[in-house]
C-alpha cells in the first residue's frame, strides 16, 4: 500500500487508534525483518520509560490548546485587519521605517525595479528627529554661509514646515491604529498562542529527549514528530532549539532497539 494512502488513512483517527496503528505497523515490519526473539523464560517484560507514557499522554491535549489558541488569533486577524487604515501617500514618500499591518507583518511595495520589498513610512518619531534637526539647523548663523545636506536656510525652512504637517498626519494615523489593536484584543491573542506553543514545544523537546525501551516508546517519538510536522509553517518552529536533531534521535532510538533485538 502507498505511503500517501497510510497516511490518509491515518489522519484523523483519535491518537489512541494512530498509536495502535503505528504499533501494528511497527511490530510487523520487526518480525519482517527477523528481529524478534523470543525472550528467556525467566526474564520479564521490559516497561517502557514512564516520563515517555506520561508525555505521550499530554501531547495530544498540548496541541490541541495551541491549535486553538492559534486559529483564535487568526479569527481576531481576520476580523479586524480590514479596519486597519493604511498608511497616505504623503507618508509612505521618503518613509525611512517599515509600515506594518495589524499582524506585524510588513506591508509590501514593488519599486521601479521590479524588486518587493518592505514598503516604508514616515513615523511620528522619524519626523520628531527631523524636526529637532531642522530647528538646531535653523538656530546657527552657519546656515547663511554654507549649505548642510544641499538646503539652504530656505530649503530647511520649507522642510521643517513639511515635517511639522507630516507629523500631523503621523500621530492621526498612529492614534487610530493604537485604537483598533486595543480593541481587537489581538496582544491577549498573540499571548495565548505564544504560551500554548511552548507549552506544545516543550512537550515535543522533552519526549524527544528521552530513551526509550521498547517499541512503545519509539511510537511514542513517532507521534511527537508527526505532530510537530503539522505545524512546521509556523515561524517559531524554525526557531526552536534542537528541533533540527529530533529525527536523528529517533533513527537512532529504532537502531538501538533493534540491535537489542
């Protein structure tokens, strides 16, 4: 049977019967192999690692607490992005700091070109800077003698008086989308996702870290990284530490075992 039709057969199922599945599967293809042996009389039955059962038995619950708590962010993203005012014109030109969405991620512009890049915007804190450099400028008597940055003293005159009807427009567009971030509740989201993707995370790293005894404990692993697969769009996955070790781990789990057998 296809790899592809296993796992479609397999999604879906409640963990109790994808761990019975993969135990099934698991002990046929080590009979297959010739790798088992029957044990001596005496010898008892080797439990599998405790701490392996207990995070087998959490991780389905962890997961689902993090795919909850993700698509009630995604609910509060779709609901109140198209609220979100996007930036004028008159802001966007010569704009030195990345725009961004509700999202936090950057808007987007395609320059003369060809290349997308961060679309940028004049903030009321890049204005404040140019209108304390404009006043200092102005207050010297050099600005008669020389020029400084190719303006003279009309040049900065007529900069200062643009960035003061500029930061104008800067603080109106700052206050309305302060506004709508405290209302859409988006940061409590943001927080409860990013506390139920530890707690996810964690549960993952820990179980991977592990020994395992027996072939229970292998399914165990198996289980933790098909569920940490599911996830691997998001961001945070490529930044957790040691993730990129986790299937070296569990080759190395089934090879023991299997030399043990």
């Amino acid at each position: 049977m296809p790899n592809n039709t296993v796992r479609a057969a397999a999604e879906g199922m409640p963990d109790v019967n994808r761990r019975r599945l993969l135990l099934g599967l698991a002990a046929a293809s080590t009979a297959a192999a010739g790798l088992t042996v029957a044990p001596p009389a005496h010898s008892a039955a080797q439990a599998e690692n405790p701490d392996l059962i207990r995070l087998g038995d959490a991780l389905p619950l962890v997961e689902a607490e993090y795919v909850k708590a993700h698509k009630a962010e995604r609910a509060v993203l779709a609901e109140w992005s198209p609220r979100w005012p996007l930036a004028p014109a008159c802001l966007i030109d010569g704009g030195d700091e990345v725009d961004r969405k509700l999202s936090g991620w950057a808007f987007e512009a395609t320059n003369c070109y060809g290349e997308v890049r961060s679309q940028k915007i004049a903030s009321v804190l890049s204005l404040g800077f140019g209108i304390e450099l404009a006043r200092h400028v102005l207050k010297g008597k050099a600005i008669d003698k020389r020029k400084i940055r190719g303006l003279d003293r009309r040049g900065w005159e007529g900069s200062l008086a643009q960035s003061l009807r500029l930061r104008k427009t800067a603080e109106t567009l700052e206050a309305k989308r302060a506004r709508i971030k405290k209302a859409s509740g988006l940061a409590s989201a943001k927080a409860q996702t990013k506390a139920a993707f530890d707690r996810f995370a964690e549960t993952v790293k820990e179980t991977m870290g592990h020994e395992c005894a027996t072939m229970d404990g292998v399914v165990i692993k198996a289980l933790a990284l098909d569920a940490w697969s599911r996830h691997a769009d998001r961001y945070d996955v490529f930044l957790t530490q040691g993730a990129s070790t986790w299937g070296q781990q569990l080759a190395a789990s089934v090879l023991r075992l299997a030399g043990e057998a």
